[in-house]
C-alpha cells in the first residue's frame, strides 16, 4: 500500500491557475510553491491558495474548479463529495484531489492575517507566464512559524536567511519580526 504521499498525482499548477484566473477568482498562493517563488529550492506536492470569502469569489471558485472534478482528500484516498458554491459555502478549508493535482484552498491559514490584508501586501510575480498574487515572505514566515511541522521549520530558517540576505543587500540588516 502507497503512503499518504506517494498517492499524490502529478501536481499541474499551472492548469489549476489558469482555472481560477479565467473565472476572476480573487486567491494568494500561499504554502510550498509561494515559498518556491520567493527563493527557497525545495519540493512540493500541492498547491496552496488563501481565497476571498465573498460570495462572488466562493461561485468563481465552484465554476473554476468543477472541471478538474474535485474530491476531499484523506489518507485514505479521494472521496467524492458534491462541489458547488453552497458546499464552499459551507465549509472554509478544503484539502482537495483534483485531475490537475493536490489543491489545498484555505479562507482562514494558520498564522495568515484576513485575506484583504493578505491580497494587499502580496507581491505579484511572474508564474508559468502569468502573473499571480504571491504571500509576503512576512506572511509566509508567520504561517511557516504557526504551522510548526518539520518542513515548515526547515522553510522558515530558508526565508529568514533571505529576508537577512535581502537586508544586507539593502543595508538594513533585519529580520521582521513574524506575528
């Protein structure tokens, strides 16, 4: 039997990106792949997007994602659930398995400020040709700090060192403090 990450598919990031920004939905790339983009060389299996609560952002998201036919995601597999707005509506993190890969969609991520603060202080930077909205490397470290896995620690001693590489570079020499 396959570990819990060895049933992970192929993750096609870019394929649940272009779905979102189709349909107009308003979300941050937050997790692995944002802490890829600020700098950091290390793996990730899924992606990971903080998404607006408003109601025309939750029927963006039913519309965007419905053709990669999302499921729950569990140890134990996939497990088919009934994706429309109302559900999303329902619920406010979902970890996902889609036809395009493991998509983790999260309203309130530990550590994470509200989203509006989250989307304002982003930075947007060039991803598979689009442009996207990436967490702070400040959100990120503060996420990293909350989460407290192994990885995350790992992650966070890497953007700390970037923060203090960028400073230096900048002749500020300084971690900003993470909440």
């Amino acid at each position: 039997m396959k570990n819990y990450y060895e049933q992970a598919p192929k993750l096609d990031a870019e394929q649940i990106i272009d779905c979102l920004r189709e349909a107009n939905v308003r979300f941050v790339l937050i997790g692995g792949v944002a802490v890829v983009l600020n700098g950091v060389n290390r793996h990730t299996i899924d992606l990971d997007v903080a998404y607006s609560r408003e109601v025309e952002n939750i029927e963006a998201i039913a519309r965007a994602l419905k053709p990669l036919r999302p499921q729950l995601r569990t140890v134990d597999g996939p497990i088919p659930f009934l994706w429309d707005a109302k559900t999303l509506k329902a619920g406010v993190n979902f970890t996902l398995h889609t036809e395009a890969g493991w998509l983790d969609l999260l309203a309130d991520p530990e550590g994470a400020p509200d989203f509006e603060t989250l989307w304002n202080e982003a930075v947007e930077v060039e991803f598979y040709g689009r442009v996207v909205k990436v967490a702070s490397i400040g959100h990120l470290i503060s996420m990293k700090k909350a989460a407290g896995r192994g990885k995350d620690l790992a992650d966070l001693a890497d953007l700390n060192a970037i923060v203090q590489l960028k400073s230096e570079e900048e002749g500020t020499a300084k971690v900003p403090p993470a909440e």
